[in-house]
C-alpha cells in the first residue's frame, strides 16, 4: 500500500514539468488570449477606431468634425496605450510562469550543492 503512494508520489513530480510546459502552458495560453479580447472590448478600442470620423452629437460643421476627430484620436491614443500596458503585464506573467519552475529548481539544486 505504501509502496504504491510512494511510486504515484514519484510519477506526479516526474510527470510536473511536462504537464507544466505542455497542457499547463497551453491552456494559460488561452487563457491570456481570452482575456485580452476581454480588456480590448472593455477598453472600446475598436468601437472608437470604429467611429473615428463619424461626427459627435451629430454636428456636421467644419468645428464639430474638427472637435470629433480631435477627441476621438486623444481617446483611441491613451487607451491603446492602456491596453499595450496590460498586454505587457500579461506576457510577464507569462514569462515568468515558464521560468519560475526552472529558477526555482536551480536554485534548489544550488542550495544542495553548497551545502
């Protein structure tokens, strides 16, 4: 009975690091994707390139087209800027999920070695 704890023990850690960079970093994979299209809708991105030239408020003078433009550009600016600042958030945390495990073990075997 123990005998088989100690081999499935032994199986789960030797089986971690291919879960970790196969199945594990492909789902983080979509993971990331799905929450990109999520901030991307949040942040309207699209909808103010969408409408980047249609009047506001439906003033269609030389100054309401001029004020529009305007505005718009500002908007679609800070917030791609606001979204680049998250995707380069998530792609940290993505590389640091694939070198946590390989630092750690490093590390690990460093600190045995100078013991």
């Amino acid at each position: 009975m123990y005998n088989l704890v100690f081999i499935d023990i032994i199986k789960s850690f030797l089986h971690f690091p291919v879960w970790w960079y196969s199945s594990g970093l492909a789902e983080s994979y979509f993971k990331l994707k799905t929450r990109l299209k999520y901030r991307w809708e949040v942040l309207g991105v699209g909808i103010w390139l969408k409408y980047w030239f249609v009047p506001m408020y439906g003033q269609r003078d030389f100054t309401g087209r001029a004020i529009s433009i305007f505005m718009r550009t500002i908007n679609i600016i800070i917030r791609s800027f606001l979204f680049l600042i998250v995707a380069l958030f998530y792609l940290f945390l993505m590389v640091v999920k694939i070198i946590l495990p390989i630092l750690i073990g490093f590390l690990l075997v460093n600190q045995l070695i100078f013991i």
